[in-house]
C-alpha cells in the first residue's frame, strides 16, 4: 500500500541505498534476528545520512508497534525522520508531511487501528501483482501463543465483513486478477468476533462461487479447523488443493507449554482425514525448534510426527525469544549448539520429504500460473501449480498472467522444472 502511495508521489524504485533519496524500512517482528537486521541496516545508512542531510528515512511495521525497538532506534538512530506503525498505514501522507515539518523523529504508532480497509478500491492500490492478490479477512489474534509477538503486536481478532471481502474479490476478479489468497492469522476462527453462525467454510464457499480461478488461504489453526472446510475444498474446483497448517513441535509437553491447544494425536487426526478425503492436496506446515526446555525426546517427537504427516514442505524456525511473551522467561538450558544441530536434522528431513513429493510429479501435467521472469535466466518464467509449487519453463513475458498447461521434467528439493504442452 505505502509502495503506491510513493509511486503516486513520482517516486521511482532503487534498491541501492546509496542512490536513494527515500528508504522506508518496512519490519516484522515474529523473530529477533529480523530486529538485529533492521539495526544492522540502519547502521549502513548511517554513513550515508551523515553527508546526505536530505536523505529521507522511514520505519514502519510490526517492529515498531513495540516500544523498545522504537526507543532504540530514537537513541541509536537520530537521522531517522519518520517511525509509524501498522495501524495507521492509511493516513500515511499525513504522517510524512508532518515529519518533513518536525526537526527530530516523527514517531506516531497506535496502538489500536483507525479503521479496517472497507473500499476495495482503495485496498487494491497498493498490489504488486496485477494476477494475484493477497485479501485480509481478519486481523490480530486471541490465542497467544507463549513464543509469539503477534497477538501484542497485532493486537484482538478483528473479522472483516464478508460483504467487503466479497467486493473486493469480485472487483479484483473484474480487474482480471486470477489468483486470491485469504489472508488472517488464524483463518479459521474468522467471524467468532460477529457471534453469528457464518464461519470461514461459509466464507470460502461464498469466495468459491465468484467464480475467481485460483483461491488459497493462510493461516489455520489445527483445532479450530473443522472438515466443512474440507467439505468446500472439494466440491470447488477453484479452491487449489493446499493446506499450510501449522503444527510447530511434535511433542505434547512441548505444545502444552506453547499453549498450542491442541495435542499430537489431535493434529494427526486432522491430517489423516485430509488425507483421506483429499488425497491431492499438497501439506505444509511450520516447526519451531530449540523452544525452551525442548528434550531430545521431544524433538524426537517433531521428527516422527513429520514422517507421519508427510509434509510436503515446511518452514523451520529456531526458537527466538521475544520480549515480553511469557516463553521468554521459561528456564532454557539447551546449549545453542545442540538447538542448531536440531535444526539442520529437521531441515534434512524435511528436505528428504519434500523431494520424494516432488520426484512423484515429474511426468506428470500441472496447471501452472505465472507470475514472474527469472532474475539470473531472463528466458526462464516461473510460476505456482494449483499444489503451491514453484515450477520454472523456458519462456517468455507474455506468458506471465497465464495459466498454461506443464509437463514437469525435472524435481528439485523447492521447485519442478518442466515445459509447456500446447493444448
Ligand atoms: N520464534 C521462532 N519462530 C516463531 N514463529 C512465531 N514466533 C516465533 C518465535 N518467537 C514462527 C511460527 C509461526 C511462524 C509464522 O513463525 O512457527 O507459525
Ligand atoms: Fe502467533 Fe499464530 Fe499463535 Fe496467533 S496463532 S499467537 S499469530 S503463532
């Protein structure tokens, strides 16, 4: 959104700092190395900003919805004219003429929104893609995770109407986008807030029958997802057939102190009945490492629990304490090595997973939409089966916002390589 709205400005982009008259530094704050690489990045700027007083230097995101990264940055950083939060994205011309005014920092981060996004219009200015788009169906997050920022951060589950989402869709689908995904922290509690009986099955089925081609949807919450959601899955065909589901620790001591709220067996249950009911879909999930007081033992759990879902692909995380959670004051005694030799097993198995999926699709035709030229290979394209998986064809920009017909020739650990069949 601050992208287009800079680009409206007559702004053009850069991504060497030394040529810029304008950085904005947009942060997340779910692990700490992402604060240490702001601080580190600011620190290059530094110099830059000593002999350019007219550099311009902006924050924004979830870092700065914090007060003490906020701090930081006002003693270590004093060039910066400009830190705001994600609450009030909106008014951001605002927030920069005040800044140009001010003579120190401009700090404005609230910490509770102005107003959620009503007009499709005005949420799809910021997109990137002109074929895929991201729509926001809740924010924030009640469960509270021990290890995690975002429910602070981010601040109660706030569900959007589904009048609003379902504008927005139609409009996007009108504007010739082919791709939705649903975006809220835990999908799958979408609407509890309105206390009526829609709940996220109604939602994607009502998506489902816009007609748009391509929807997906991130993230579920193993215990709040129930199989009407699996129920639309199936019956539409424009639901792709891919579920991210984090499970985070196999073990459930571990998951228990996470105050993750459901069990081992719970979870694979659910994985079981996905499996049984929709044996194509494709399963990814996320898996944090090293979480205080982790045993072997219970790492021991996370393996095994990967081996019987199968994951297709996952995210690992080294546990990374944050401020002001509750995981942050857990005794951890683990030495950091052992965590980093957790991590690098777990990554091989993944990895080992993730390649017997892929091997099963060469020969195979996917549907593949896409998206992008590939930096190193300008005459290779890459794009996403209906599975969510990266495929790359020789090709060119015009086939970019298609979706073509691919048979896959060759499988790598993160993506398939394949040609394009004329049908
Ligand atoms: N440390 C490590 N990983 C984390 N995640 C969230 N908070 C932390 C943390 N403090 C991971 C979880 C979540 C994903 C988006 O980021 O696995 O699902
Ligand atoms: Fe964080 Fe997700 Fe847990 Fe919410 S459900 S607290 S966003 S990890």
């Amino acid at each position: 959104m601050i992208r287009h709205k800079l680009l409206l400005l007559g702004m053009t982009e850069t991504d060497d700092f030394e040529k810029a008259d304008f950085i904005l530094f947009n942060t997340c704050a779910i692990r700490e190395n992402a604060e240490n690489h702001l601080y580190g990045e600011l620190g290059q700027v530094k110099g830059i900003a000593l002999r350019r007083k007219d550099l311009f230097v902006a924050i924004s995101g979830c870092v700065m919805q914090e007060e003490k990264p906020v701090r930081y940055v006002l003693n270590h950083f004093p060039f910066v004219s400009l830190v705001f939060g994600t609450n009030n994205i909106d008014a951001f011309y605002d927030l920069l003429e005040e800044s140009i005014k001010a003579h120190a920092t401009y700090v404005d981060v609230r910490s509770q929104p102005t107003a959620l996004v009503e007009s499709p219009e005005e949420d799809t200015n910021g997109r990137t893609s002109r074929y895929t788009a991201f729509v926001d169906i809740a924010y924030g997050c009640d469960k509270f995770c021990t290890y995690c920022i975002v429910p602070y951060t981010r601040g109660k589950e706030r569900s959007r109407k589904k009048e609003d989402i379902l504008d927005e869709v139609r409009f996007l689908k009108e504007k010739g986008y082919r791709q939705v995904t649903l975006l809220g922290q835990n999908v799958d509690s979408y609407g509890k807030d309105f206390g009526d009986k829609y709940a996220f099955a109604d939602l994607l089925e009502a998506v489902a029958q816009t007609g748009i081609e391509r929807i997906r949807f991130t993230t579920p919450y193993p215990s709040d997802f129930n199989d009407q959601v699996f129920d639309v899955m199936a019956k539409y065909d424009n639901v792709m057939p891919s579920l991210h589901l984090p499970m985070q620790s196999g073990s459930d001591a571990v998951l228990k102190r996470m105050n993750r709220r459901y069990t081992r067996k719970e979870y694979l249950d659910i994985v079981h009945s996905l499996r049984e009911r929709l044996p194509d879909v494709y399963l990814t999930t996320d898996i944090i490492v090293g979480f205080p007081g982790e045993t072997d033992e219970d790492f021991k759990q996370t393996l095994s629990l990967c081996e019987e879902a199968h994951f297709d692909g996952a995210f690992t995380f080294l546990f990374s304490s944050r401020p002001g959670t509750p995981a942050s004051r857990m005794k951890d005694d683990t030495p950091e090595d052992v965590k980093h030799e957790r991590f690098d097993r777990l990554k091989d198995l993944i990895d080992k997973l993730s390649e017997e999926k892929a091997k099963t699709m060469v020969n195979t035709i996917q549907e593949v939409l896409f998206e992008s030229v590939s930096r190193k290979d300008p005459s290779r394209i890459s794009g996403y089966d209906r599975h969510g998986k990266l495929v790359h064809v020789k090709g060119d920009v015009s086939l970019i916002g298609q979706i073509r017909k691919v048979r896959i020739l060759e499988s790598h650990t993160y993506s398939l390589v394949g040609e394009i069949v004329n049908d």
